[in-house]
DNA sequence: CTCGGACGTGAAGTCGACTTGAGGTCAAGG
DNA sequence: CCTTGACCTCAAGTCGACTTCACGTCCGAG
C-alpha cells in the first residue's frame, strides 16, 4: 500500500478531509489523482502534516508555513536535517513567547496587590512598557503570542 | 471636566472609536448621551478599559471579560479591591500557557536533533502527549494559547 | 447661512483556517 | 439494478473582534 486515500491520511493524521483538501489547495500538501479524480497521497504527508501541526503550534499562520516548506528541494525527498532546519528558527520563537507571557504574568503578581491597572502604568494592561511613546502604534502585546488553532471539539 | 467623548476617550486609551462603539453594544463600558446623541464616557471607563486589555492579553474573549465586569457591584464605584479580585484566576491561567510553551519548546529542543516529526511521538507535533487516545477529539494543543487581539499596525 | 469636523447609525466587509451544504461521480456489494 | 459509502467540486457559512462604508446629524466658527 503505497498510496493513501483521503480518509486514511484523516485517520492517521487527525486532519479532517474537509482541511485536507484545503491544504492542497493552499499548496501545503500535493496528491494525485486516480483516473476517478480522487485523491491519493504519498506517505510522505504524513510527516508534512506533522510539521505543519508543530509549526501552527509554534504560531505560524499558514503563509508562513507554505513559505517554509517551499524551501524543501523537492527532487530528493526531504531528510530529517531539512525538517530539523525548517524547525531551528522555531525556538527563537517560542522563547520570545515565553518571555511575553512571563513578564505578564510577572505583571500581574505585581498588580494584583494594587488592582492599579493604570493604562499607562500598569505592566498588565500594558505589557513591555511600549505604551505612549508615538501615537499611532505598537502598544500591548506585540504579535507574538498569536493564534493557535481552534481546537474544535474540546471546549 | 467630568465626563470625556468618545474621541478623548480614544486618544488616552488607545482604543480606537468603532472599537468603544462595539464595546458599548457588547456590554462591556456604558456611556450617557448628549442631547444630540452623543456618547458621554465617565472617567471610570479608562480603568475599565485597562482591564479589558489586561483580559485580552491573558488570552480571554469579551464574552469573559463582559461576565467578569458584571460581577463587579455596580451601585458603588470599583474599587482597587474588586480589580484584584477579578484578575486573581489569571495567573493559573497564565501559568498554564507558560507551560504548554515551555513543554513545546522542549520537545523542540530534542526533536531539532533529530528531525523526527512523527505524528505519534513527537512531542513538537503533537505536545502533551494527548494524541492518539480516542479516536475523536482533543489531539495537539488544548485551547490554551488563544489568540491574543490583533495589534492591526504592527505588522 | 454655510462649512468643517466630530459624532451618530446600521449594514456589510475583513482575516484566518477551516467547515458545511448542495449536488454529482465512482466502485463494490447484495 | 440499486444502494451504500467514500469521494469529488464549488459556493457559502462560521467565529471573534473589529473596521469600513454610506449616509445623516449637531455644533461652533467665519
């Protein structure tokens, strides 16, 4: 079994079909057709979709993710050294992410004593101290702590 | 100079006015009017306003933050007090999201060497080792990290 | 009296990542 | 032959937090 249909990637990678065909269609997976027209998909994206899974767990929106794996080469099937490249610059990330979300909470120790909440002052509701300095932009939270995916059913 | 416009309110919050408008209608600040029509805020809405971009940060939706406002008295004014009470259960919260980035972060560090991505083991692909339980629901990352608001210019 | 600017309203649009629905095809089984 | 189930396509809907638009109003200055 060489080929996988629709429902079998869906079941083994938990990627809903209805996603799936929106991946190919966003040039993140590729599949062949049958003389049908259905699917079918190469082993191999098995592992895309686990990349892609890890970097949208790393807050990348899907542009970014298509970008990423549109460095993979293409003739040669990918090693684990270009998975391990694509993923290195991952950590910068989540550090960064860390970080934002430490000093909130950093913030929050400090002013739940006080209940401040001052817009200027206060590192809660204006986290990283970027507040007020032009007018037009940057204040809060930059970008980093974005969207991960809706989990949907387990809310 | 007692009560502020919506402009003036805009300009020292850095919320932008079709932003107070939606909150208005959300429930989350209340203004008199002007017998023109015209929104009226009291002082007291900049600290309401800090709070909720306090909330936004740690990851809630206005629908938690409007319920978390309505357990606020109401007949007398808030006070420092009861701004510590409300934002007391964000640290677990906030605790929790350290933790899942933390977790994830440590599987990337063990999964770079390797290049693995496995659907079933990675723990960057699939973090919390959740996956695979049950055939239905709650696979990756639990709804955690939640999208923190749009900085619209900070791109 | 007119103009500009700040404000008002309701409806519709935006973005990302999908899902849902309507309607159709294909292969296998009874 | 007919049904069932898995698959197909394309269009439209969903959710959250707003923004944008088109159009109308109020107020003070000139």
């Amino acid at each position: 079994m060489e080929l996988l249909t629709i429902g079998q990637v869906s079941a083994r990678s938990g990627v809903a079909p209805s996603a799936l065909r929106y991946y190919e269609q966003q040039g993140l997976v590729t599949a062949t057709r049958t003389s049908g027209g259905a699917r079918r998909f190469p082993r191999s994206v098995l592992r895309r979709l686990a990349f892609v899974r890890a970097a949208q767990n790393v807050g990348l929106s899907l542009t970014e993710i298509r970008a990423a794996l549109d460095t993979l080469p293409g003739e040669r099937p990918p090693t684990a050294a270009d998975w391990a490249r694509l993923s290195r610059g991952w950590r910068d990330r989540l550090d960064a992410q860390i970080a934002a979300l430490t000093q909130l909470r950093d913030g929050l120790d400090s002013c739940i004593g006080c209940g401040c909440l001052s817009l200027d002052r206060c590192a809660l509701s204006n986290p990283g101290d970027v507040a007020s300095r032009e007018g037009s932009g940057a204040r809060w939270l930059s970008p980093l702590l974005r969207r991960v995916p809706p989990t949907s059913n387990a809310g």
